[in-house]
C-alpha cells in the first residue's frame, strides 16, 4: 500500500537530521580517499557509471538514505508509475515516458489501446519514415532528397531533442551513420526563425512541427513563419512539413503534413526525448537504428532504477545525495559539468527537466511543504567552465554541489599529442584534478591563494558518448528527478507555475491591460 | 583619501539593515505599479533603459542604498581605476579595460607609453588589418579570399568574443554589413576542434589564436590540433593564423602568424571584449566600422558609470540593488533572461564576468570576510525560459531575483502577423507579461494554481540590439560588477580559484598522483 507523505512526517528524515556531517577534505586525503574512490562507485546503463566518493557522505548517511528511501517508498511509487496508476494527479494524467523505451511492469491500457504498443507503432512509423527519406522514396516536389530536418518547437519539444542531436552529431559523422543535419527554431523571437531559415536550404528542407497540443503559441507562431518562407521560396508547405503531436490536436489530420507522428498527455514535454519527439528529428538525422540504440539504453537505465538496494540503483542514490545537500545541507543550487564538448547543451536540457519537475512549494495534494525542493541547475561543459564561473564555485562563499560527467574516448577518434599527452588525456586529467581540488582544498598561507575544500561533487564516467550511453544518461537523470519528487511528495509532472505569464501575455495582446502592466506594455511599444 | 573597508564596517550598511522591506506584490498592484514603472526607470547609454519598478525596493531603500554607495566610495574608487591606480592588488595590476573604448581620466602611462594610445593603435592595425583581408589584398596562398574567421581561445578569449558574434550575426546581415562568418574553439576536448573543422572550409580560413600570456594549454593544444589540420590539406599554418596576445607573451614575434595585435595586463579576460581579444574577431565578421560602433556604446556607459547621483547612474544602481537582495535579503542567485535569440550566449558571458569577478571569500587585503558576495549567475533567452526553468522561478522555495532584457524591434525586421499580433509583438508582451506575473501573483485556491508573488525583476529596454545598444549592455554589466567589489571591499580582477585545478592537471598528466587523485586517474584511463 503506498501511501504519500511528506518528506517532514518520515522517521527516518529525522534520523538523517541527526546523522554526523562528513568532513570531506579529511576523508578525501591520502589512503582513505583513495579508497572512497575504489568504494563508492556503482555501474550504471550503458557502460557508465556513478562515483560519489567526493559527495560529503559515509555509510551511517548512506544507510539513512536508504532508510529514508525505503520508507519513502520511491521503489513501490516507480512500479506504480510505470504500471499506470494516476501519478500525475494534478492534471489526472498516467505518466508513461519510460513505456516509450521499454516494458517495465504488465500491460498499461489506457484510451484503450496497450500504450507500449502505441509507443512502438510510432516508433516504426518514424523509422520507415525515415528510411524512406534516406532512400530518396519521399523526397521534396523536385523529386530530390532532403538534405535538412528543421525542428520546430519549444521547451521539452526543443531542449531534449537538441540536446541529444548535439551529443551524436559527432559521433554519427565519425561512425558513418550520418543522415542529414538537424536545425532547430523555438524561440518566439523573430529573429530566430529568420536567422535559422536564413542559413538553411529550405527547397531541400524538411520541418518538423513539434505541439503535443497542437495550441502552444510559440510553435504555430513559427509554423506560419516557415511557411510563408517557403510559399515565397514557390514551394507547397503540405510537400516540406510533419507534425509530431497527440492524436486529438488540431494537428493529427490535418493535410498540411507530409505525416503525423504521436505521443499522448501521458508524456511530459521534458520527459518526451525517447518519445516521437525526440524519435523524429534523431531518426532523420542519425537513422533509426541510433534511435533504437539510444532507447534502448534509456531502458537499460529504466531497469536498473527497480533495483530496491539504493547502492546499486545509481538514480535512486543520486536522488537522495541530492535530497541531503538540499534538505540537510542547506545547498540552493547544483552545477551540472560534462567534460565532453558533444553535451554542451545537456546542462540547459537537464536544467529544464529537474526545475520543472521539482521546482515547486506545494505537495501533491496541493498543500504547501515546509522544506525547501528542487535546486537551481545551471552549468556548461568544462574545460570551458574552468576559464569561467569555477572561481566561485572554488572560493565563493556559497557551497554549489557538482555533478561532473567525463568519458574515457572522444567521439571523433582525431587527436594531438603535445607536452607528452592527448588533448583527451589533457581532458580528463581536469575532470579529475578539479574532483579533488573541489573535495579536499589546499591550504595557503595567503589567504587568497587559499580553498577551503569541502566541495562536494560526483562524476559520471564512461568509455565514450556512443547513442547508449547517452540514452542511458538521459534516463538516469530522468529517474532521479523523478525520485526526489517522490521523497520531497511533489507532483513532478505537471507546471502549473508556467500558466500565469501565458494568461497576461495574451491580455497583453489583446490590450486588455492596466496598472503596471499597461504601462510596460507601453515602454516596450506593443 | 579613499579607504578600502568591507561592507559590513559601513555605517550605511547598518542603516540599511534597517529600513522597512518592500512587500512587492502590493507595490506593484494598480495604480501604484503603473506609477513605479513611470518613476523607476532611468536613462542608460546606447538609447537603453534600465526600469527597476518591479524591485523590491522603495525611496527609503533607495536613499539607504545610495548613502551606502557614497560612503563606500564607489565614485572615488572608478576613479582611481581608470586613472591607472593599482586596483588589481593581487596581481599588481592596473585595471585599464574602459580605456580601450575611451579616455575617462587624464592619460594613463604604464610600461612607458600612454596605454589609451596603445589601445588605441592595436584598434587601427586590427581595422588595418581587416580591410585588407575584405578587399582581397591579404589572402590565402592561392590568393583567395579569406571567408571564415575562427577564434581559438578559452573563457573571456571565448565566452565574450561569441556572445557578441552572436548578438550582432544577424543584425549585420539585415544591415549589408556582415563580412564573413565567425566560429569559436575553445574547449581542450579533441571533439570541440574536430567537429569545428570538420565544418570549415580550411583553405579559406583565417585562424585567430588569443592567449594573454601566450601558455594557456587549451588554446596552445588546440592551435597544434588547427596546425595538423592545415598540413594536412596541404597549408601553410603561418600564413592561416594571426595572434592575438601581450607583447612579452611567446607568441608575440613568432614568425608563425600573418600578424599579431596586442592586448596587455591591464585587460582582465572576462573585460577583454573591446581589446584586441574581441576587435579581431569582430572586425573581420562586421567590419572595423561596426567594431567602432561598438565601443562608441560602451564608452558612452562608462561615462554614465562616472555619474555621482546613484540614481542617475544605471550601473551603480544596478549594483546596489544586487548589493541589498545579495545581502540583505540573501537571494543566493540571479537568472539573466533575455528576450532576443541574439543574446543566446549573453547569460554565458555574464555567468563567467560576475562569478569569476565577485565569486570570492577575501578582501583585497586576503582576509576572510563575513557576509556573502557574489551570487550564481544563469540564464537563458525567453520565451525559452518560459518552457523550461520558469516553473521555479514562479513557484519554488528558493526566490530568484531576475534581470530581464528586450527590444521594441527585432533585429532582421522580417515577421509574421497571426492571431492578430506580429511574433515581436509576441515577445515583447511575454516579457511584460512575465515582470508582472513574477512581481505580482496571482491569488488561487487551488494552491497548485496559486502564485505568491514577490519576485524581483529589473527591466533594461531599448529599441533594437544594434553595435551601440550592445556595447553599452557589455560595459554596463562590467561596470555594474566592478561597483559591487568595491561594496564587497574584493579585488574583483584576480581569479586564484582557477589555479589549484590546473596544478593538480599537470601532476595528473606527469603522473605524480597518489591517493584519490590517482584512482581518479585510473578510472579514466590516463
């Protein structure tokens, strides 16, 4: 029997508070860091894994974690969640992303239809689609290839599918599964779209209209920008457009679109990657078998996530370090760093799924919660972040925990050796000196050349960014969210907090203002 | 006389402690908000605007603020900077990056020369420079034009230089004055070099390698990787690359660059994009012409920095304000949102000047200080935002202050009209729409669809993001951070945190590691 509590009426949040704090640089000096290293590691999908040695926790925290995460029930409520129980309850709706990637649990009717079915039925209507496109068999009203996929959408319908467009672009390019390149327009801004069709051969183009709704403003908005572009190029938009959307959007029959592809409510717009959002534009750019690669990998990572031992299910214990530096700790925001140029849009796609999942003051009942939630996620990929914010995070009077993500192999294979070492070799050198300069300080007699240590971190490691590992990583961090949301008693899966700029901005619009609001209106001459 | 005392030796500072907080919801309601947004708005160069009507703050606030200003002497102390006094302790530094867009004070020597005429003649050789690479008369060994310019350099030889390539592209293609295009290396990872070249036309590239000191290991390593690169189509790197670096600095008589323009000392990296360190890069894309433009905005802020009355002088004002939610109301973050897909890399920028700048926990006399400087500085552009991250921002436990941007006009002029509204109309009535929403809230009784309210935001507004409006953007948030370490009694031009990594690197590569840092290293495999 589940039963959803908040995360102050749990016994063993109270046994947590009373654990002892670990001294970081102390036990990450000498043998025994060395041995928290070898320790507190755990595999993960997709060849990766997850060392926490540098996070400020020893087994009595570990245990309590466990303790909490057991009586926080987070293995019961995942079942529940991947069988099909109403997760969603603020807006009444199941949440089935991981059922885009794999089956975990029994059958899941809902609409009645099996939904891993439907999943997979678009997932092959996507592939031979796609192969379709490839083989020259749909083509533009010439008769000749697309050479370009263009993206059309916003938030989960832009950053996820971004994101993972930029982490395989290399590795396609150097593994020969390269299709064709992706673009990508979501910013209501015209200067977006302008700038992106600007560069882009849209006689050979092919845009694919991303609204699971069909309504989102931003999107039509860049609908009707494309296609007056391409009417004035003398081209039948209906010949260069597909919609991925819900079956019952204004989208799903309409004969603007070459094709329609379709997800459902059940999967959130920052948890829809794996989905036709994400399907369609990877499928085109990379083929659908790095599609399928990279999904299976999601679900590799779906399964481990059952697991009920919080040592050897990565999310579960990467959710609940978390919980103890928000909730004990006291830390507001968390920095995400991959060592890998291919992820550096990975930070922006995560910052989306973690702050709009957990970034809310009530419960899943709607009551309001007296401990803080969801951290602040910002980062860029480093070495480039070394050259930046990391002064602050070094010496700066706020602690931010880190989470770094480093690989072994590059993408492309093409190096150069110089001072004795490989520009990887020069890479992942960094990522670990930084690990421990972060932990365990160093102490100066100036005090300005000073660190104090105690700066936690993780790192995420594997042999290289290969479509499993990356669906792996996606889907680790998808279940850690998820996790936290579960301890914390949130609903991770909707935003309601997105609704009321929407609302003044179509008054706006409309010019049904006043107060402040019309006097902006004014200054910035709508 | 002007004395260096931390904030918190201010008798103003506990004036401030004091004064009556602002409930901002109620301030910002009716006729009350219309009236701030009129009264709290004041002029900023480069035809800009800065309104702080939706801060939480009130004339008491602002008056206490500005006896804090005065008292810390933050006139005195700009003064002193751009006079050549030694600000950069630490480092034994001058501080001299508004003179390469201007002469605020009398002549400023150093080294034996008058540095506003040096900055000055690296600007002519650059313009020098470029025009002849426009009209053909330097070229490739085939005597071909040049028709890409790639920057390879790391943090402010990168973050900066991009970030304003990327705010002006497209509004120098709009306006015939786009030359060539621009890419950017910075990251030591192989695939950030690889996948840049592997897009570039090589035979027509002309490489711009930037290092201050001319050892940065990242760039060094990625200018062997352009150099193989050159070789291998069969070129001659030297006749591929200028050099962008100081005069004593390895790199500034080797005979293998085309030219080299010089920068020095006194230009911090995350200060240097109106030195030679932008002025290349941006030369070559825009044309010397636009580069000038440029500066002209940003040497039109630093006067209005100089500007004694807090309330006439945006940066300073700026400043405090961050100085009193920083301090007083303990805000540990701020999101840069800005509504123009050409400032997509400006929160980048902004993350590395305020956080490598501020990001710090000693005086400039290296003692500890007790109260918390510099905040986590993030961002994206909206309406992005609005998709993603906005959801904690509106409703979660942690208040963010926000520093919103936008533009009556959009940069290429051309649109789209639907639903009644063009997407410009769109955008701006989004970020109106969103001030309101954050500052006001909306009563709910469903708590799920409840929002408190009382969150802060600044506005800076112009009409359209042109060379001038840009370059005043830039020094204004230069300026801004230098007036809060000079209330935080930091020296805001060093950045000793960055050191302790690259020392542990180096051992890791000759490895001389033992303890944790050595598992580190053999788990990835160096």
């Amino acid at each position: 029997m589940i039963s959803w509590k908040n995360l102050n009426e749990l016994e063993a949040y109270h046994a947590l508070e009373k654990t002892a704090p670990v001294r970081l640089a102390e036990v990450m000096a000498g043998e025994s860091g060395a041995s928290r290293v070898r320790r507190y590691s755990v595999p993960m999908a997709g060849g990766l894994s997850y060392n926490y040695a540098a996070k400020a926790v020893d087994d009595d925290i570990l245990d309590a974690l466990a303790k909490l995460a057991d009586e926080a029930q987070l293995t019961e409520k995942y079942e529940a969640l991947y069988s099909g129980e109403m997760i969603n309850t603020g807006e009444k709706r199941l949440v089935l992303h991981q059922l885009t990637r794999g089956q975990l649990g029994g059958a899941v009717l809902a609409d009645g239809v099996d939904k891993r079915a439907f999943y997979r039925e678009q997932q092959d209507k996507i592939a031979a689609f796609a192969e379709k496109v490839h083989a020259g068999e749909i083509t533009n009203e010439a008769g000749e290839k697309f050479t370009t996929a263009v993206q059309i959408g916003i938030g989960g319908s832009d950053l996820g599918p971004r994101a993972m467009y930029l982490a395989l672009e290399n590795w396609a390019k150097a593994n020969g599964t390269f299709k064709m390149e992706a673009k990508f327009i979501s910013n209501v801004d015209p200067d977006d779209a302008a700038g992106v069709l600007r560069e882009t051969d849209v006689a050979h183009a092919i845009f694919i209209l991303v609204s699971k709704s069909g309504t989102t403003l931003e999107t039509l908005t860049n609908e009707s920008f494309v296609k007056d572009a391409l009417k004035k190029a003398g081209l039948d938009p209906a010949r260069h457009m597909i919609a991925v959307t819900s079956e019952t959007s204004p989208l799903a029959k309409s004969d603007d679109y070459l094709a329609a592809f379709f997800m459902d409510d059940y999967i959130g717009g920052r948890y829809s990657s794996t989905s036709a959002v994400g399907g369609a534009v990877l499928s085109l750019a990379f083929g659908p078998e790095v599609f399928a690669r990279f999904l299976e990998g999601a679900a590799a990572a779906d399964r481990t996530a059952q697991e009920k031992d919080m040592l050897k299910n990565p999310a579960m214990l990467d959710a609940m370090i978390g919980v103890y530096e928000r909730n004990i700790l006291g830390y507001p925001s968390t920095a995400v760093l991959p060592y890998s140029q291919a992820l550096s849009r990975f930070p922006a796609h995560l910052q989306q799924l973690d702050m709009e999942s957990n970034g809310k003051s009530v419960n899943r009942f709607g009551e309001p919660v007296d401990y803080v939630t969801g951290p602040v996620i910002f980062g860029e990929p480093g070495t480039n972040g070394q050259h930046s914010f990391y002064q602050l995070l070094h010496q700066g009077k706020t602690i931010v925990p880190l989470q770094f993500i480093g690989f072994r192999s590059s993408q492309n294979g093409i190096d150069v050796d110089i001072q004795g070492s490989t520009s990887q070799q020069k890479l992942c050198a960094n990522v670990a000196a930084q690990i421990v300069a972060f932990a365990c300080g160093k102490q100066d007699e100036n005090r300005n050349k000073h660190f104090d240590g105690g700066r936690p971190s993780s790192i995420i490691i594997g042999d290289v960014l290969d479509p499993a590992a990356l669906g792996a990583l996606l889907a680790h961090f998808e279940n850690k969210v998820m996790f936290q949301g579960f301890v914390w008693n949130l609903n991770s899966f909707d935003q309601e907090g997105v609704q009321l700029g929407k609302v003044l901005a179509k008054r706006v619009l409309a010019h049904e203002t006043d107060g402040a609001l019309a006097v902006y209106s004014e200054l910035l001459n709508i």
